[in-house]
C-alpha cells in the first residue's frame, strides 16, 4: 500500500477495557464537525457503547477483496477493517481519528508516518472490572487476557500521546479533546 502523508490522522488504540470508546464518544459529542471520526467495521454484532458497523465474515472478505479497507487486521478471531473513507477525508484537509489495534499501529505508521497516536490504558483492576462489566467473557478468560497483554513500543519517531483512563472519563476525555484540538489546527 501507498503511503499518505498526513499529520491529521489520529489513531486512537489500548487494551480492550481501557475505554478507548467512552473516551471516543465523549470526544465526539464535543468536537462537532472539525474532526471526522471513522467508522470500524467488524465481524462482531454491535455493542453498547460501541460505534461500528458490524459485518458478516463473507461481507467482510467481500469488502475487502474490491479494497474498500485503508486499513484491516484480525485480533482474537474477528476482523476488523477501517473504511477507505479515511483517505479521502485526509485528502481533504480534515482530521481524522481511527479507533486502531495496537498490533496493527506499525503497519499505520508506515502507511501515513505523520500519524499521531494516542494511547489508552487503565489499571488491570480497572481493565478487569469493566471487561467483566461488558460480559463478553468469563472471569477464567478475562484472567488469561490480562495476563497475556503484550508489550507495546512503537518506533522512537512515533508521535506517542499516553493517557490514563482509570478515573473519571471527563479527565481523560479532556486529555483526547487536547489532542484533537492540536490537530485540527495543524
């Protein structure tokens, strides 16, 4: 894939619990129009509190096959795509935040190198709490993905925004808001 020189795009990614779309819907009730936020479409029905399209396997591959993805990864059996969308808003001079996988955030980084990333993380409790909150898995499998959480580095000339998600959203989400802010100024 080709490069897109960009220094508004804001990939957006962390630990599954983290927060990552609280903190995106807060932004996003916010910021109004000056910053795009672009759809994921998964293999996995939708959620509360999630914003994505969800998508059969077979929708997906078809998708896929005629290179409407930007950008996609598996994680965990699903699949997981970002809309060619994406490019054409940032053709256009508009910024755009993507709700990213942390495993994929190299292929990101080299796909449009003045990305910016933020990433979000918690506590393991907190990350324990809110994942058994959701009930997507059981204590046993929640145990095995908190203790196999990878390690996370990104190239030295990443531009890398951390930020703690394990108190208030309003905190955190002011910390986001401050990160878009830069952005759509860029």
């Amino acid at each position: 894939m080709s490069r897109i020189e960009s220094a508004k795009l804001i990939y957006v990614m962390g630990p599954s619990g983290a927060g990552k779309d609280s903190l995106l819907g807060f932004a996003r009730e916010r910021v109004g129009a000056r910053v795009m936020f672009a759809h994921r479409y998964i293999t996995r029905a939708v959620a509360d509190g999630e914003n994505h399209i969800a998508l059969t396997h077979d929708e997906f591959a078809s998708r896929l096959s005629y290179g409407l993805f930007a950008m996609h990864w598996e994680s965990l059996g699903l699949r997981y795509g970002i809309g060619i969308e994406l490019d054409a808003w940032l053709a256009r001079g508009m910024p755009v935040v993507v709700n990213g996988s942390r495993q994929h955030a190299e292929f990101a980084l080299e796909r449009y190198p003045q990305a910016q990333f933020v990433h979000i993380d918690a506590a393991p409790s907190v990350l324990a709490a809110r994942l058994s909150r959701r009930g997507r898995e059981d204590a046993r499998q929640i145990e095995a993905r908190l203790a196999r959480r990878p390690a996370f580095a990104l190239p030295s000339q990443a531009r890398v925004v951390k930020i703690d998600n394990s108190g208030m959203l309003a905190d955190a989400g002011m910390q986001l808001l401050d990160v878009l802010a830069l952005a759509s100024r860029v």
